[in-house]
C-alpha cells in the first residue's frame, strides 16, 4: 500500500524559487500536487500568511513568473487554494480563476464552500476540486455532499488524524482522502488540546 503514497507540499509563489521547485522535483514521484494561495487575499483569503511588504502586483508577477517556469520545466501539478467561505463574492473569485489562472494551466483548486465548488464546475466542468479541511467535514455523510458537487479527492478537517476510525470508515466508503501530517497529535494524545498542548507548540 506504501507505494501509492503521494504527498501534498505547499509553497508561497512570493518566497519560493525555480532552485526551491527544481530540488523538489528529485522527488517528485511521490508528490501528487502542489498548494498555493492566491496572489491577493482580497479576492480569496488561502488562509496563509501573505508578505506585507510586497505589492499586490508584485505577488502576482511573482505567481504567475512560478507558474510559467513550471510549466516548461518541473511540470509540477498545481492547485490553488480556494478555501474560506465567500458568501456573495462567487462571481469575483471564478471570474478571476476562468481570466487568469485557467489559462496559465492551473485546473486543480482547494475549495470549501459549496457554492464555490458548483460554480466552478459549471464554468470549468473539466477542473478538478479538492475538499478543504477548513469546511470541516468529517463523516461520510459530509463528504458525500462535496462529492455530489464534483468533489474527487476529500480533505476532512484536521481532527481526522485524532479518529483513525473515522477515517478508515471514509475510507471503506469509497472516498479519496488526504490528511494534514504534523497537524498536531495523532489519536487520542491527551495533551492535544490542553492549553500548551503538543498541537500549539507544533503550529509555531
């Protein structure tokens, strides 16, 4: 079963280099995509830390610059990350997907919000969506409402890594799944929660 491990790695266009992607590419056999956020936290919030000191232009030279060269050389699969809830900013967000990033090549998103899923499936029916652990869905009934939306590969909330059970009923249900490593503890660890637990130390 190891051998069809494939790991999810995610970088910042802003503070990686064509140097960062070609090492990385030694061990692209067990890669399966790249993350990234959007260059402008104002039309979709990835939920990273964006540099303040660098210009909205900048970060979107910087993007697409990184998309480009991969293209022509890594030829790493890439997927943007879509992930917060938008409530009516739908149309901002795949218009901007459909003008800018669709046509550089990018056909993979991180998308949490329903809504945001349906729309791009009607404007991209070809793209292919990643469930996002921060739509916080957990069990099979939650993750079939993202794959009757087009959802193809599942990524249930971080707690999932706390409840190998779960997981492996997900799994028996037929669903694809990722999960966070290094998220925090695995199991039932009972200082994951506590107020200097294991989980804080390790997210700084």
């Amino acid at each position: 079963m190891m051998q069809n491990l494939k790991l999810t790695v995610g970088f910042s266009p802003c503070n990686t280099s064509t140097k960062d992607l070609t090492e990385l590419s030694l061990f692209k056999q067990f890669i399966y995509d790249l993350h990234f956020p959007h260059y402008d936290p104002q039309i979709c919030a990835s939920g990273r830390v964006v540099d303040s000191k660098i210009s909205r232009d900048a970060a979107r030279k910087l993007t697409f610059d990184l998309i480009s060269w991969n293209q022509k050389h890594t030829q790493f699969k890439l997927t943007l990350l879509l992930n917060y809830l938008l409530h009516d900013h739908y149309q901002v967000v795949v218009d901007n997907i459909v003008n800018e990033f669709y046509p550089r090549g990018v056909r993979s998103f991180v998308a949490a919000d329903l809504e945001l899923i349906k729309r791009l499936k009607d404007a991209l029916p070809d793209c292919e969506i990643q469930g996002s652990c921060l739509s916080h869905r957990l069990t099979e009934e939650e993750l079939e409402e993202e794959r009757r939306e087009g959802v193809i590969l599942h990524n249930p909330s971080v707690n999932i890594i706390r409840n190998p059970v779960q997981l492996e009923r997900n799994h028996r249900a037929g669903f694809a799944q990722k999960v966070i490593a290094f998220e925090g503890c695995l199991h039932e660890c009972p200082d994951e929660n506590t107020k200097y637990g294991h989980r804080w130390y390790l997210a700084r």
